[in-house]
C-alpha cells in the first residue's frame, strides 16, 4: 500500500505518446505493454506535476518532513489528513510554496543536512525485542526474523528519507496545481 498523489492542474510540458492514447493501462495488449510502460514513464517524467507515488515507508519520512518544514504553510487538517489516503486536497497556492521552500532548501544545502542527520538517527536506532518470537516458540522453529536472536532492527530503520525523493515532490507539486493525496 501506497500514496498516489495526483495533480488537480497539471502543467502539460509533452502530450501523450500516441500509445497512451490508444489504450487503457487496464487492457494493454501484451505485444505493446513494455512499450506502453516505457512511453508513460516518459510522459510521466516530462510532466513531474501530474503524478507522484510513495509506498507507506517513503511517505511517512518524507511527509513529517514537508509537515515540519511548511506548518506555516499547511493548515492542521491538511498535516493531519496528509498522512492518510483520504483525497486530502493541497491548493495550487500552498502546493507551489511548498514546493518553493523544498527547493531552496535543496539549493542552500539544508536539506541534505536534514537527510544526513536523519540518516544518523536511523544508524543510531537500537535493536528492539522480537515480537514475533512468541510465534515460533508455539511450533518448536526458530524464529525467521531474528533467526532466533530474540532481537530485530528497530522498525523505524524501515522508514527511508532521501534528497532525490524530496526533491522529486517538490517538483510535483510545483507543477501539480494543487494535488489530492489519496
């Protein structure tokens, strides 16, 4: 499960390859499907502000990041809801600010600053009892995920943050004209 972020105006700097046209994603042919993958890919990249996806893992870290660096910006609703797929609306307004502070944060080093010490936190994350232990005791195996350790990574060290990530948002939502997170 992930966020699907899709843009309410999106700037359209190249149209749709033909082959997007023609067909549905739903019912490509099989002969043409790596070359309708490809073609969307590259439609996708070329207009960054009509979609943008995060799985759980990536969202979170990256959320609590444009939430703390834009809660001037963000009303609570929206830093609430965000972090939910509800079809939370982000105006055009709000959405190219946003956008505007991640990249001048990019550009003056901050962020790779806050992706550093982020990173430092994660290192510093201790090991947590394993949870699930418990289970295996009941079937005479050995655990499989702390193979029998009785300790894991800690969760948190499942939540990465990256500059390319963020900065890949900012140009989303630059160019979204406002996004529903969903």
């Amino acid at each position: 499960m992930g966020f699907d972020l899709h843009g309410i105006a999106p700037e359209i700097n190249e149209q749709e390859a033909e082959i997007l046209t023609k067909h549905s994603w739903a019912n490509v042919p099989a002969d043409v499907k790596k070359e309708y993958w490809a073609a969307s890919d590259k439609h996708e990249k070329a207009n960054p502000g009509i979609y943008f996806r995060n799985n759980n893992w990536w969202w979170r870290p990256l959320w609590t990041y444009v939430t703390t660096l834009c809660s001037d910006i963000l009303s609570s609703k929206d830093i609430e809801k965000g972090g939910w797929n509800n079809n939370q609306t982000i105006s055009k307004t709000k959405a190219v600010k946003i956008a505007k502070r991640i990249l001048r944060e990019a550009t003056n080093g901050t962020l790779d600053k806050y992706a550093q010490d982020y990173k430092a936190m994660l290192a510093a994350c201790k090991k947590e009892k394993c949870d699930h232990c418990k289970d295996a005791s009941k079937t005479d195996k050995t655990c499989l995920y702390c193979k029998g350790t009785k300790e894991r990574e800690s969760w948190a060290k499942s939540y990465p943050f990256s500059v390319e990530n963020a900065v890949d948002f900012a140009n989303f939502a630059r160019e979204s004209g406002g996004f529903s997170i969903s």
